[in-house]
C-alpha cells in the first residue's frame, strides 16, 4: 500500500470514530437534560345532576350545554367564557372547576310539573312573575324549585337579564294571609288561645292609627278556626291583642323568618321582620295578617312545612351530600296536628274546588296581599300566595306559590290556591294515590 492510500485509510477511520463519539455525546447530552414537564390539563367541568342521575348541565368539546333546555333554568345558572356567572354554575364555581359533580334533591318530574303548572298560571293571568317551591316533608329535601317566565342558560345571551332571577329565592314580598296559620300554630302552641275560643269580629275594627276590615261577610263573633276559615284579619287582631311582641318575634324567627336559609353557598334572601320593639300595637297586629313583614318563598314553604312535619322545623337542603342544620322543635306534635286539622277544614269548607280536588285532601292557606310600590301600597297590583301541604292526612310534601302582579283574578283563592290544587293532583297522580272519601272532621 503506498503512502496515499495509507493516509486515506487512517482519515476514514478518524472521522468514523469522530462520528461515533458524536452520536454518543449527543445521546449523553439528552439524558443528562431535565425534562420538562408540561401542565396538566385542567379536568373536565363537573356536571349538575338532578336526584334521580338525570344530566342538568354538563361540557361538551369546551362549551357548557344544557340537556333539559329551559328546565330549572334560574336554578342552574349558566357558565360565561371560563367561569359560572349566576346561579349553581356560580355559587359551586370552585367545585365545578375542579371536575367535581354536583348531585341536587330536585326530582325532575316535580320540577317539569311545577314550572309546567306555574308558567300557564303566569301566562293566563298576564302576571309578572311567579314562583314555587315544594319540600319533602320529613326531609326539608327540595323537590322542585320553579321560576316563571322559563329561562334557558343555554341561550343566555339573547334572553331578558330578568329572566335569570331565581324567584322563590331571590324574590322577598309581603305573603299576607298564610302568615295567620303560623301566628295561630303559635298561640296554640303558648296556650293563649285554642281552636273553640271565640272572639268578637266586627267587620271593622280601630287599632292605633288605621281602620283594619275584613273582606269577606262572617258572623259578629268567630273562633279561632272560623278566624282562619274567614281570613279574618279583625280576628287576628284579637288574637294578637296583650300578646307580648318578642314572643311573636320568637316565633317568627323560629320559622325561619328575617334571616338567610342555609343552603351552602347558595344566596337567598333573608327577608325582613324587623325589631319588636318598634312595632307598636298596629305593627303587630299587621304582622299578624302578614303585611309589615317579608319572606321569600322557599322560607314560606319551610315554615308551613314545621307545621306538616309534627312541629319539627327543617332547613331545606338543596345539594344532596351536603349536611342540613339539625332539626329544631319550634311547635309541640299535638299543636302541630291540631293546626293541620285546622287548615284541611279551611280547605274543605272554603277552598274545596280551588285548592283541592273531590277525593284529594289538601291543607293550606290563602293570601292576598297589597303590594307597595313607591312607599304607598297599591290598590291595583297584588301578591298572591298559597302554602300548605298534600296529602292533608299523613303529609307527604309541602308546597308554597307565590305569584307578583296578575292583572285579573288575583286573589290568593282565585290564583295561588289553583297552583297549589294542580300541582297535588300531578302529585296524587304520579303517587297513583286512591281517592279519600273520609268526611272532614272525622279523622
């Protein structure tokens, strides 16, 4: 080999073993560099799920949707661009994000049912806005929750902002009437009256600065239970007379009344009773008929439901999992039952077309209050209201409708009573409950 091709040779074999040396520094160089690692993807948004698993809310490719359309849409709220911004898609913003599912006590036939019953009400009376709230009786579990006019969060953007308003939440109103059974239940409950106490009840009576009368024609002189079956409001002023006005405040409290309902994070409004030290004797005798005072409708239908519940007082519970107050006794259980008699009479006698049905019991209160508008009450808009609880015998659940502003046929009888009656009656029939011929008064 001459001298040429010996160098060739040794210059292939170093740039061959430079080459090797290359490829192993390179494969050194990478494992000896730290990896990065690269964010986790954020998890899936939690879904909102009703009591039996039904799907409420859930993401799909990113965007939230809404499977049941418009159905306890005020409830649920919507979900803006990275976030919740009203309603359970706001309040569990924190869970949800984390890809926790949210599981609610609400049924979805109830549901269907009450925002089906309530937004015909609404529509056919050329009302303002409506509300319902119906509890499981033993529980304080919430069935059914419904605003009316019907929202959709899927299409949030191209509705009325007022549409979003979650009413028997966020709405506090005066209730009138219904207030009677509960400042009955109360007195009862202190031995300062009983059902067969009678009273004087002109149709017209002075207390402090104001003329308080009754609407409705009743003899001179009614019971206790013929106060509630007439919605004498006369009546109650006697009730209500020498009674001290911390023990009604008491009361009231205990009912859950001027204070915000513990339901987590969720708000609702804590309506209003005021101190009674500034009520005065014409204070207290309108809070006596419910008027001077405000409550939202899911309080109402807690404190109607005290009364179904044997006396036991139950903070409702909207998202399953999440622990309830512990039940207080506001009302001892032989008052409770003697006030559940007392209001499936004033049904059957005064109400049994409007707030019941011939074979179906209900128990319940009507009422029909002024509402105020500009510091001075209005003699043309209204709020009409109905608590009570189905069945009368053994109550099962407790319902409360409230509706603002129908411009016909807005008594409490005429309007909240139907509400009541319909949703029952989709109740006894969802139950295939038989009917219960018993005559009132013999249980």
């Amino acid at each position: 080999m001459n001298a040429v091709a010996a160098r060739r040779v040794r210059v292939i074999r170093l740039l061959a073993v430079l080459s090797l040396s290359w490829v192993l520094f390179a494969l050194a160089s990478r494992s000896m560099t730290p990896s990065v690692a690269r964010p986790a993807a954020p998890p899936p948004r939690g879904q909102i799920l009703a009591a039996g698993g039904e799907v409420l809310a859930r993401s799909v490719d990113g965007r939230r949707v809404y499977p049941y359309g418009r159905l306890a849409g005020a409830l649920l709220g919507f979900e803006g661009a990275d976030a919740g911004l009203e309603g359970l898609e706001f309040f569990y913003q924190d869970a949800l994000a984390r890809g926790e599912d949210l599981r609610l006590s609400v049924d979805v036939s109830l549901q269907t049912l009450a925002e089906e019953v309530l937004n015909r009400a609404v529509v056919d009376r050329d009302a303002e806005w409506g509300a319902a709230a119906i509890l499981d009786v033993r529980s304080g579990r919430v069935l059914a929750l419904a605003s009316a006019a019907p929202f959709n969060p899927g299409t949030w953007r191209t509705q009325p902002a007022s549409g979003r308003r979650n009413r028997p939440l966020v709405e506090q109103y005066e209730p009138g009437s219904v207030m009677k059974a509960l400042v009955v239940s109360a007195l009862i409950n202190e031995g300062r009256t009983t059902p067969t106490t009678r009273y004087d009840t002109p149709m017209r009576r002075r207390v402090g600065a104001a003329s308080i009368s009754d609407l409705v024609t009743h003899p001179a002189r009614l019971n206790t239970q013929g106060i509630l079956q007439y919605s004498s409001n006369v009546g109650m002023t006697r009730l209500v007379d020498g009674v001290p006005p911390e023990l009604l405040a008491r009361y009231f409290q205990a009912f859950g009344f001027g204070t915000r309902l513990s339901l987590g994070p969720v708000f609702n409004a804590p309506g209003r009773v005021g101190s009674p030290a500034s009520w005065g004797t014409l204070g207290q005798a309108t809070r006596a008929f419910g008027q001077g005072l405000s409550v939202n409708t899911l309080q109402l239908a807690a404190a109607f439901n005290t009364i179904a519940n044997d006396g036991l007082y139950r903070t409702p519970t909207l998202v399953l999992g999440e622990a309830g107050t512990p039940a207080r006794r506001v009302l001892q259980p032989e008052t409770a039952r003697t006030v559940q008699g007392l209001l499936h009479v004033v049904v059957d006698r005064r109400l049994p077309t409007s707030a019941a049905w011939p074979g179906y019991h209900t128990a319940g209160k009507t009422g029909t209050a002024q509402i105020a508008i500009g510091g001075q009450y209005s003699d043309t808009t209204f709020m009409s209201t109905f608590a009570g609880f189905f069945p009368a015998r053994q109550p099962r659940v407790t319902i409360a409708v409230a509706v603002r502003g129908a411009r016909r046929q807005y008594q409490g009888s005429q309007l909240a009573a139907p509400v009541f009656r319909d949703l029952a009656i989709g109740l006894a029939s969802a139950w295939s409950l038989v009917p219960d011929t018993t005559v009132v008064g013999s249980r």
